[in-house]
C-alpha cells in the first residue's frame, strides 16, 4: 500500500504541535504544520490552563494539515475540564504544578493507607494525580454542578467531533485504576467519595472517537469524513510506543522534555512494598504493556533557569557547560521540591548547600550542575527499575526534545554505564501516528512498528565514555 497522512495533535507544557506524519511500508515522516506556545495563566485563583488557547492552536493546525486520512490527540496527564449538563466547559482547567493538592495525599491516607492505595493502583506518589485534584476540589462549585470530566486529550476530542470517551493509558494517571484489571478501581472510588460516573466510558489506543464535527470542517477548510482516532492519548505512553527499540533488544527508556520519565516497559505492574518505597509508577501502555517508570523533574529545571536568566543564550551556555569537568555539586533531580515554578537557580543552590556542597557560582556551572544532576536521576532510576522489575537491560533509548541536548544524552550514557541511542525528538507525535496508523491498516503490530522507527529515524548512539567512580561519589553526596 502507498503512504498515508495522518495528523498527529501532541500539547506539551509549554508548546503544543500539529504534525503530518506520512506512513508507507518503508515510510515515516514527519512534518510540523503548525506549532503554537501553550502558555499558563496565574489567575487570583489559580494557575490555570488556557484550554480555549490550546484549541485555537489545534484548529490552526488542523487547517495547515490539510487533508489526513485520520486525526489523534495526545497531551501532558492527570489534568481535566469539567462539563455541566449541557456540556459547556465549567472554569479554566487547574494546572498540575497549581498548589490546591498540598496537604491532600496526607488527608487520602488517612482514609486509604498508602500502602493499600500503592496496591491497588501502583501509581507513584505524585502529589498532582487526578484522585489528589478531586479530593482538593471536593465541595467546590465547579465540581458540584460538573456531570462530566474529560482529561485534556478527550476534551479536545470533544470538541472537534461531540464525541465522550476516556482514554485508558491516560486514565491510568489518575490513581482510579487498577492496573491489572485495566479498568476503575470502583471500591477505592467509593471509599474516598470520587463519583466514577463523571468520567466518560473508557476507550483504547486504536478505537473510533468519531469524525470532525461540520463546525470543525468549515473551520479548518477541510472536507469530511475525516475521523477522530483514539491514540495512546498521554503523551508519555505515545512516546514509549515509539521508542525504536529493535527485535529482542534488552532496553530501558527516558522520555526527555519538561519531565524526564526514565524505566521500562512491562508485561505485569510491579506492585511491591519496595516499589512503592522506591516511587515507580506503574501508568499503561498500548497492547496491554505497563509503562513501569519514574517521574524526575527533567529539563523543567533547566527551562525554570533560563527563564529566571532572561532567556540568554542556551547553545552557548551548553558549550560552556561541556567543557566544565564533572560532576561536581549534584541535587535530587526526582525531589518534588522544584515542582513549582520561580526562583530555580536560588533553590538550586539551596539544594546543593542542604546536601553540603558548594553551589556553582557561575550560570554555565549551574547548567552543568542540572544536567549531571540529570544524569545521576535517569541513572538511579534504570537501575532501580531493572532490580525491583527483575528486568536487565543493555541499551538505554532517550526520546523526546531533550535528545537535541547533546550533553545530557552523553552524560545520561556516562552516569548509566550503557550506550544511549538517542532520538526520535518528536517521539510522542510519532507514536501519536503510528497509533493511527495501525488502526487504518498502514503498520503492523508493536514489534513491526518499532523496526519502521529504527530504519526510517536518525538515531545517533552515545557510548559511555570514563569510569563510574566520579558518578558514585556524586550520588554518595545525595544519599546523606
Ligand atoms: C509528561 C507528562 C508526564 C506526567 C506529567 C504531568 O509530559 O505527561 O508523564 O507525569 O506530564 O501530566
């Protein structure tokens, strides 16, 4: 069969995309058609998404799409819009770095002990998971008039085609599913007053979420049918989808971008003691996979300073950082301290001197400072995930926009030990595609999927250079 377009709708944090991807037997490209920021508003409230803004972007993109065999959504989880009856949107939808859920994990706990909620759910303990936003907004207006709530993927669906559904992979960011069963965890629900029948019934990477509305046609300029199709709909689960891992190959990944999420992929969650105690996450894949990871604050911390800067010159600062030797002063880069926004490198510093280091006085040795902490965080992370899963691996795949990050991709493989292969950069649009793809009869199965990606993709492979020695006297230094 010849190629095929499909568009691919990726919101990240701070930017959102539309891209072309074309799909043939020995074809994958993709093409951005338009891309837009996705900038949040701290209102007296609140911080707050700019949902209306995000949807503008989308029908943009759609527009300079043009004419695709199918559409996908896919975007950051754990956030929702609530509907009211009539299916208009009630408020501006809560950002996850918003501070409404401090203090509310604890008062969770108290009703469902964290190691009952760890069993039931293995989600790590985040303190912006949807059940912590619902327990927050319990007796709030919005939530008392809501009849539905749509994560931010299937909002966007709903508005393009009037169609309802919630997708698995990102319902399972939410601590309301059981990641054996695949379905809600109805008794835990209950226990904690979260009304389930708000959600939309579930839908799975690869099912029909309806055609473009005639609204959205005359909108974007396009002609119909065009439909709707349900994608790996949390951005983290499209891009482990494309990670160019080749037949049999032993591999661990790290999606890269304002998150780094570093781990495995998984035929069974692992719902230990140890593995609560370690914080790794148990969210699911496509076909049936458990997406067994943890959430390190990634190039958030990087991005927070360069802002606190004045955005000055980044490929100059990497440069400069490179040539810093290393690593010197390291933080906790999974420390859910840096979560909220402002005032980075002073908090950076911070860090350094709690831990009894000398924090780096100069802005190259604060990025250096960041991505070795990085590097470290991606490296405790892989090993810890290969002990607790029982499950070794030879090649860590870095995908995401941090593998345009040279440096951090060569000190990822420096700290690991292990060779990094790094791309695809738009991994979670590409997944996005080959979603859709597969749907339409354009790709095969997983395995098939992932060979397309490593023939078609420029992968460059980072060996680990020097020895570890330097990396264990820095992750000493953190372990006090
Ligand atoms: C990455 C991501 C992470 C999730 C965080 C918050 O974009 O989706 O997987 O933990 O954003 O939603």
């Amino acid at each position: 069969r010849r190629a095929e377009a499909f568009a691919a709708v990726d919101l990240g944090a701070s930017s959102g995309r539309v891209m072309v991807g074309r799909v043939g037997p020995d074809t994958l490209e993709l093409t951005q058609a338009h891309r837009f920021p996705n900038r949040p508003v701290l209102l007296p409230e609140g911080l707050r998404w700019d949902a209306l803004a995000l949807y503008t972007g989308v029908l943009d993109g759609l527009r300079a799409a043009g004419r695709v065999a199918s559409v996908g959504i896919d975007s950051w989880a754990v956030d929702y819009g609530l509907l009211d009856a009539d299916g208009n949107l009630l408020g501006n939808p809560v950002h996850y770095r918003d501070d409404r859920t401090r203090g509310i994990a604890e008062k969770v706990r108290a009703t469902i002990p964290a190691e009952e909620l760890y069993a039931t759910t293995g989600l790590q303990h985040a303190p912006f998971n949807t059940l912590y936003q619902l327990v927050a907004a319990q007796g709030t207006a919005p939530l008392a008039a809501a009849r539905r709530l749509l994560l931010i993927p299937d909002l966007i669906a709903y508005w393009l085609t009037g169609e309802q559904g919630t997708e698995l992979t990102n319902a399972s960011t939410t601590q309301l599913i059981d990641p054996r069963t695949r379905d809600w965890a109805r008794p835990l629900a209950d226990r904690l007053g979260v009304d389930l029948s708000i959600f939309p019934a579930l839908r799975r990477p690869g099912d029909p979420a309806g055609f473009l509305s005639p609204a959205v046609l005359e909108a974007t300029g396009l002609t119909g049918p065009v439909p709707v199709t349900t994608v790996a709909s949390h951005d983290t689960a499209s891009a482990v989808a494309a990670v160019p891992a080749t037949n049999g190959e032993r591999f661990a990944y790290i999606c890269t971008g304002t998150w780094s999420l570093a781990g495995l992929e998984l035929d069974a969650p692992v719902l230990t003691e140890e593995s609560r105690a370690a914080n790794f996450t148990n969210e699911l894949g496509i076909d049936g996979t458990v997406r067994y990871l943890r959430n390190i604050m990634g190039l958030w911390l990087l991005q927070e300073c360069l802002r606190d800067w004045g955005d000055p010159d980044l490929p100059a600062l990497l440069r400069e950082a490179a040539s810093i030797p290393g690593p010197h002063a390291v933080v906790d880069a999974a420390h859910p301290a840096f979560l909220a926004p402002g005032r980075m490198p002073e908090r950076i510093a911070e860090a350094c001197r709690t831990t009894g280091q000398q924090p780096p006085s100069t802005r190259a040795g604060l990025t250096r400072c960041v991505l070795d902490s990085l590097a470290l965080a991606h490296r405790r992370a892989i090993e810890e995930a290969q002990r607790l899963a029982d499950h070794p691996v030879d090649v860590v795949h870095v995908v995401g926009g941090g593998t345009r990050n040279e440096l951090l991709c060569q000190l990822t493989a420096d700290a690991c030990g292990l060779p990094v292969v790094a791309g695809p950069a738009e991994a979670s649009a590409l997944g996005n595609v080959l979603v859709q793809a597969r749907a339409h009869g354009f790709v095969g199965d997983r395995p098939a999927a992932r060979q397309l990606l490593s023939r078609t993709q420029s992968l460059p492979r980072y060996e680990p250079r020097g020895d570890r020695a330097p990396w264990d006297v820095a992750a000493a230094r953190l372990a006090v």
